[in-house]
C-alpha cells in the first residue's frame, strides 16, 4: 500500500468515528492590587463574585472598604467573599501604606464550574464570607505579587494561575467547613497543634522531636508538622528556635545569668553549642549582647564584672 493510501485509509477511519467531547472552562477572571495609600474605586463587570484579600504582616491594621456606600472591615491574613450584581460600587480606602490588598472580581459560573453548588448552599454569599486565611494561601498571594511586577507572557499566565488557586482554595476551605466531619477533624486538629504549642511555650529546657510532641497530643509526625505549619505559621522545629532564642536573649539582658547557665535553662548541655546556635539566629554572640548590657547600666564598672562571664 502506498503511503497516500495509508493517509486516505485512516482519515476514512476518522471521520467515520464520534469525536470525543471535551470539557471547556469558560472564566473570566478581573483582579487589582491595592497597594498605595488613598482612594480607589471601581465597578463589578458582571454579576458573580467579589473576593477581597488583605495580605499578613507584621505591622497589619484594619482597612476600611465599601460595597454600593454599605461599609466593611477587614483585618490582616482575611479573605472575604461577596456576592455581586453587575455595576455594584467597590470601593477601597487604605490609609496605611503597609497594608496590601487584592481585589478579585470572577462571575458566579465559576462556582458551578468547580461543581460548588453541589457541596455548599451558595445563598451563604449573600452577606460577607470570611474564608480560611493558611500558609497556601499566603504562598499564593506572595507569588502574585511577584509575578504582577512583571508584564511578560510567562507571568501573566501564572498570574492567571493564582488567581484560579487562591478561589479554588477558598472553596475547597468551605467545603470543608460545611461538612460536619470535616469541622470535628479541623476542630479537633487545631485543639492538638494548640496543646503542643502550650507544650513547647510552657518549658523552654525540652529539645522536643515531632515523634516525642506528636504522641503526647495524639496524633502523627505527619499530620503534626502540615497543620503545626497551617495554624501556627511555622514548621514545629522553627518555632522551637524561636521561642528558646527569644527566651534567653530575655534571660541575658535580664543581667542575672551567665551564659552557661541560660544555656543550660533552654536546653543545651554544651554551652558552645549554644553559642553556636545563638550566633545563627541572632547573628551575634551572647557574651556580645551581655557585654552591651553590662556596659549599658553599669558603665565602666561592669568591665570588672565583665571578666566573671564565662561560657
């Protein structure tokens, strides 16, 4: 057989058979940074959602913003949802330049796309929505910001793909909310990452594994380290750090302890170990910071009291 008897041969084959349906996602999605102090305002280019996001930091305050003059409030790390009718008025006023907002407009099919309509009763939209605020969704809100500094294809497409994970992510949240098991497993969850919090605050002279604080709050490494980072903010053993760095930088300038003995009270059985560990949380030494202290309230005189330090 030739080989345009083999090509005539299969497109026969071809438009014999039933094309196979595909699946089309048809989404519109609208969004701004508010990221300058002042006044903007702008108008819902069709009726579905409003998505108003005001980023975590550590010098967060509330912002004020507006629906059609009806006034809100949102706080740093919130997520809030409302259901829009075309030409609806939002309207933003941020008075602090530290706060950064993302404002996302994306109309109601979008929500049947995700085949939401099924899971949740969507007449909850009807007044504001306060969704889940965890480390996901700050990784997603950082990484819009960084692709929305540049205006090349590649990051306009990913910008793109934020923006369909930071709704879907909401949505999957209150999914789970709206199922009873699903909020008996994330109430009893966050109770189990608050106790081995408490664990970790109330004695700083533990060195704490995750196997060790995963049994005494009744649960697995695994689970304990993804949700310790979701309500907490950071992995077990980074908060370990923090917590004993901070308690005995507390412990040093106190003026009451030498340095072998605050290392010995968080924990360490080597002072040198401690030093060592000090120096890269801090990025100086604690005899350093005693030194300062000294010199700060006991002026000369503390250089004799200075020679009694020892490590």
């Amino acid at each position: 057989m030739t080989q345009s008897g083999i090509n005539n041969t299969y497109l026969e084959k071809n438009n014999s058979s039933e094309l196979s349906e595909m699946h089309v996602f048809d989404i519109q999605m609208h969004y701004m940074l508010l990221h300058q102090q002042g006044t903007v305002k702008t108008q819902a280019p069709y009726k579905g959602y409003l998505n108003v996001l005001l980023l975590r930091n550590k010098d967060n305050c509330i912002c004020p913003y507006f629906i059609n003059q009806q006034s809100y409030i949102i706080r740093g790390g919130e997520n809030i949802i409302h259901q829009i009718d075309k030409g609806d008025i939002f309207e933003w006023k941020n008075i602090y330049d530290q706060n950064i907002g993302i404002v996302i407009f994306f109309p109601e099919g979008y929500l049947r796309e995700l085949n939401f309509t099924q899971h949740f009763n969507s007449r909850r939209f009807r007044e504001a929505v306060l969704t889940n605020s965890d480390s996901r969704m700050q990784l997603l809100q950082n990484q819009l910001l960084e692709f929305s500094e540049s205006n090349s294809l590649e990051h306009k497409l990913r910008i793109q793909s934020c923006l369909i994970d930071i709704i879907a992510h909401q949505v999957e949240s209150l999914r789970m909310e709206n199922r009873e098991d699903g909020v008996a497993l994330m109430k009893s969850m966050y109770e189990k990452i608050m106790l081995a919090k408490k664990l970790i605050d109330e004695d700083m002279s533990r060195h704490y594994t995750i196997s060790e604080l995963a049994k005494l709050v009744g649960t697995n490494d695994q689970y304990l380290k993804k949700y310790f980072k979701q309500y907490v903010g950071k992995t077990v053993s980074n908060y370990i750090t923090e917590r004993k760095m901070h308690y005995a930088k507390q412990l040093i300038v106190s003026g009451n302890y030498r340095v072998v003995e605050v290392a010995h009270m968080i924990g360490y059985k080597h002072a040198t170990h401690f030093t060592t560990a000090f120096k890269k949380y801090f990025g100086f030494i604690p005899n350093s910071l005693r030194y300062s202290f000294l010199l700060g309230y006991g002026g000369i005189e503390a250089l004799d009291l200075l020679k009694m330090v020892v490590l």
